[in-house]
C-alpha cells in the first residue's frame, strides 16, 4: 500500500510539473523497460529456464496475470522492471535450485547471455527506431555556408555565404555533419553550387584548436565555415535505411561508452550525470516539440 501511495504522490507532482506530455514519458520509459526484460525473458526460455515473473515496474504489483507458469504484472514503482528466473534472486543471492529448469544449472556462458540479451535488445530496439527515422526522414543542417572565419582556408579559397557544398573529393555531402568526416589536413577538392553554377575549389584545411562534444579542446583540420542554419530533411530508404541505422546505433552506443570512459577519467562532472529523472526531463520535453 505504501508504494501506491508513493506512486500517487509521484505520478501527481510530475503531471504538475510536466504537464500532460509526461504521460508520454511514463509510455516510453515503459516501452524500454519491456524491450529490455524482454530479451531476458526469451533468452532464458530459449534455454528452458523457468521464468516465475515478468515485472514492468518494481515494488507492489498493482495488476498480474498469469499465463501458462509465469505471472504477468505491472507493478507501482515504475523505474525499471525485472524477470524472476527459478534459481536466481537478486533479493536471496544465497538461494540456488538445480533442478533441470534452474537458473543455475546453466553453463557460465548461457548465464552471460540470459544476462546480455537485455542490452541487446535495447540496441536491437535502438536499430530497428532508425530504420524507422530512416523512412520518415531525419531533418538536418543543410551543408549551406552561414559565413566564412577570417584568415581561413575557405576564406582563402574566396568560399562565399551562401555556398551549398555538394560534394568533398567525390563523395556526395548531404548534410552539415558530413562535411568533417572528410576533411583532413590534404588538399581538397569541394564541389559547390553557387546560385545556378558549380564549381571546384581546391583548398588545404587548416589545423585550429575547437572543442568536442566533451567540452575536451582538441586540434582538427577545418575548413573555416559555419552553417547557415537553413534545414533540410535526409530520407533513408531501401538497404540505405540498413545502413543508416547500423552507423546511427554504433555512434550512439560509442558515444556511451566515451561518455562512461569521460564520467570515470573526470573529464565529464559527476554533477552532469542524469538518471531517471533527467530522462524524464528529457522525454517529456521533446514530446512538447511539434
């Protein structure tokens, strides 16, 4: 009863302070968690582990069901969610059963993999959003020159406002983001569109001091320029959609890692570590946005 209450009182402050959008917070946080224990569930099944509970949410169970030999439930407390193996309990560490559907009659590796297959399938959840992105269509910075910095190679190069980038030694650049994955201290060859003309430019970037997304200074070849803030929308489709979203899913799970690596070496502040709350934040902010 006390973790309904609490809950209550939870679900009544953040609806306060959020609004109704947060709503679709406790959906998405919800979705995730199921995905996740989802892929416990099936890899301890796939093993002929015995799964007694299936829990989104900790705490009270405020609605269960039970199908075949496994309970089903919701419970108040929703910041994560568990599934409750015959031989493994978090809250008994010390019991153990070997019967032939235990948990621990498994071998070290089935026992890794019942235990890996919940990240996995947040990266496989991660995967299958992108190709979904990919079909929508993602919106970006257009590669249309904003401005040009003083004493710059673009500078140099008589690179003007208003220059969209079509290409960079060959390779077709769709987007802002694009153009450094191609630009290193050599000469370079950048193919522009400049009102109804194109052109090729060639030009050697320069090394200049900027910052990563860490805050870390670093030195990287630029090419001077910066955005015009004109958008435009990047679709996806077909096997391109494959690709977009595996690139997509290995940068964001590098950049957690890096983000990890960062917290630890104290690059990153503790301070600016987010939990459930900051996601929270987050979500229901980004669900205001039409």
């Amino acid at each position: 009863m006390r973790s309904l209450i609490f809950v209550l009182i939870l679900l009544i402050a953040s609806f306060w302070y959020w609004g109704v959008h947060f709503g679709i917070t406790i959906l998405s946080l919800s979705f995730l968690i199921f995905f996740h224990e989802l892929g416990h569930f099936l890899a301890a099944k796939y093993f002929g582990v015995f799964v007694k509970t299936f829990s989104i949410g900790f705490g009270e169970k405020i609605y269960s069901k039970k199908l075949g030999n496994t309970i089903y439930c919701i419970s108040a407390i929703p910041l994560g969610g568990y599934v409750q193996l015959k031989g493994q309990d978090d809250t008994n560490p010390k019991e153990k059963n070997y019967d032939s559907d235990s948990y621990n009659t498994l071998s070290p590796l089935k026992r890794i993999i019942i235990l890996f297959a919940g990240p996995f399938f947040n990266i496989l959840l991660a995967f299958i959003l992108y190709i979904i992105l990919g079909f929508i269509g993602v919106e970006r910075l257009s590669p249309v020159v904003g401005s040009t910095l003083a004493n710059s190679a673009a500078q140099s190069a008589n690179i003007e406002k208003n220059d969209k980038i079509l290409a960079i030694n060959g390779v077709k650049i769709k987007e802002w983001d694009e153009i450094k994955k191609h630009i290193t201290t050599n000469p370079t060859d950048i193919l522009i569109k400049r009102g109804e003309n194109e052109l090729h430019i060639t030009l050697t970037p320069q090394l200049s001091q900027t910052k990563n997304i860490f805050g870390e200074n670093i030195t990287t070849p630029l090419i001077g320029i910066t955005p015009s803030g004109e958008k435009t929308t990047i679709y996806n489709r077909g096997f391109d959609s494959i690709k977009f979203a595996y690139d997509e899913t290995i940068k964001a799970s590098t950049l957690i890692y890096q983000g990890l690596e960062k917290l630890i070496t104290g690059v990153v502040p503790i301070d600016q570590m987010g939990g459930i709350v900051a996601m929270a934040d987050i979500t229901t902010k980004a669900s205001q946005i039409s």
